[in-house]
C-alpha cells in the first residue's frame, strides 16, 4: 500500500517528466531529419557498388545499404517521410472527426445517428485491412497513402469528440451562453474546446504513432511507396536479406521506428488527464 502511495504521489512530476522526454526525443529527431541534408548533401538514390553493405567510416557516416546508397542521408528522408505523412494523415482525419463529433452531439436525433451508424461502418473493418485494400488500389500514390490512414484515424476523434461535447453541451454553463444570446463559435470557443483540446491532443499523439506504424508495415509488406522511396518499412525490407553479412545496418531503421513511436508514446502518455 505504501508502495501504491509513493507512486500515486509522485505521478504528476513522472508525467511532467515523461512528456518532457518526449517532447525532447522527438525534437531531436525531427532536428536530424532537417538539418541532414544542408550538412550531408547526398543522393539518397546514387548507388555506389564499391561500397556495398560498408561499414561507418567518413565517406559514409552510418555505412551504406546493399545497393552502396548512404543510409545517413537515406534515414533523415525516411523520418521527414514518415513524419510528414503522419502529421498530414493526423490533421486530416482530426478536423472532420472533432467537427462531425461536434455536429453529432449538438443536433442529436437523427444526425446523431446517421454519423454513429457512418463511423460503426468504418469499424466494422479492421484499419490496416481498409489501408492495405485503398494502397493495393493506388500504389505508390502518397495521397492513397495519407487518406487511407486518415480514413482510420478520424474515427476516434469524432467517437471522443461526440462524447465529450454532449457532456458540455448539457452543462449549466452552455445553457447561460446560449440565454445570453451568444452564438455557436463562442459556445465552441468558450466550453468546447478548452475541454476537448486536452484529450484531442492525447489521441493526435497516439494517431500519429499509429500513422508511424502503419506507414511502416505497408512498406514492410511492399504495398505502400516505391523504391527508390526512402521509407523505414520499405527500408527493412529491402535490408532482412543482408542481416547476417551487416546486422547492424538493418537495426538504423527498426530504431529509428522505435525512436519515433516511443518518443510520440511518452508525449501522449506524459499529458495529464
């Protein structure tokens, strides 16, 4: 119990703390994603076969791929990739999920259970099952890529968003604006979203991790972008054949993954509730 105690007590600086390693993980990554290329001005596609599989040395900082490519410069385009196509996908499933969320719980009636019945649909099929049959219809098409994740994704925002605003709505508060005579954007801007904005961020941070893995694992699987394409996922693959002869070239990318899933992890598990 004491032990319970201790912990309970100290959960508030933990959570400061964890953000905060968040937060700087993630700046730090995407700090190398950035400034690579204005100090390590590579080809992330010239192939050099004098130097397959080449270990760290001054012409090749963090050594080279099967195809003599430079995995410094091929990394740095994988994470502007990858969190690029995460923060796209994350702010095009959030907007229309908090606004139908939003229209659902202030309408209700049929509205209300029109837009349910529209996001049961969407949950009726697995996500990445969804994602893998719009990119097998589109490949290597990054706009495929980014709407089918976003087609996953907004539903958790307008679930969240739903329920929280009927709740808010509801409250003493709202019915005195609405007496008052001010309109929908005050009452948005007044009640809603200082409520929802705490637990939107959380499930932008947990998406954008999602995102991150599911961009991954389409690469993986050879369905999401083309080689040339520095991807993680694709990355991965196109390196297991070469584990053995350079184990630890195929490890930059799995870490970078985990890097950037963990770093996004911490940031929405740090947030108070």
């Amino acid at each position: 119990m004491s032990l319970e105690i201790a912990i309970a007590e100290a959960a508030p600086v933990s959570r400061s703390t964890v953000r905060f390693i968040g937060l700087a993980l993630l700046a730090a990554l995407v700090a190398f994603a950035i400034c690579v290329p204005f100090f390590w001005d590579v080809d992330i596609a010239r192939q050099d076969y004098s130097a397959i599989l080449a270990g760290v040395s001054s012409a090749h900082p963090l050594g080279t791929d099967h195809l003599g490519r430079d995995m410094l410069a091929r990394l740095a385009a994988a994470v502007r990739l990858s969190l690029g196509l995460a923060l796209v996908s994350v702010a095009t499933a959030a907007i229309p999920g908090v606004l139908l969320g939003i229209l659902a719980a202030w309408k209700g009636g049929w509205v209300d259970k029109g837009l349910g019945l529209l996001a049961e649909m969407f949950l009726a099929l697995p996500g990445l099952l969804l994602v893998l049959l719009i990119v097998a219809i589109y490949p290597g098409s990054f706009l495929a890529l980014y709407g089918a994740v976003a087609l996953v994704l907004w539903i958790e925002y307008f679930r969240m968003t739903r329920a929280l605003a009927r709740t808010v709505l509801a409250s003493p508060a709202v019915a005195a604006s609405q007496l008052l005579g001010f309109g929908p954007a005050y009452i948005i801007r007044r009640h809603l979203w200082p409520e929802l904005a705490p637990t939107l961020m959380t499930i932008g941070a947990f998406g954008a991790a999602a995102a991150i893995m599911a961009i991954a694992a389409l690469g993986f699987v050879s369905v999401g972008v083309k080689p040339p394409t520095a991807e993680l996922g694709l990355m991965i693959t196109e390196l297991l054949p070469y584990f053995a002869e350079a184990p630890s070239v195929i490890a930059l990318p799995i870490t970078v993954i985990f890097l950037i899933v963990l770093s996004l992890l911490l940031i929405a598990g740090g947030r108070k509730p």
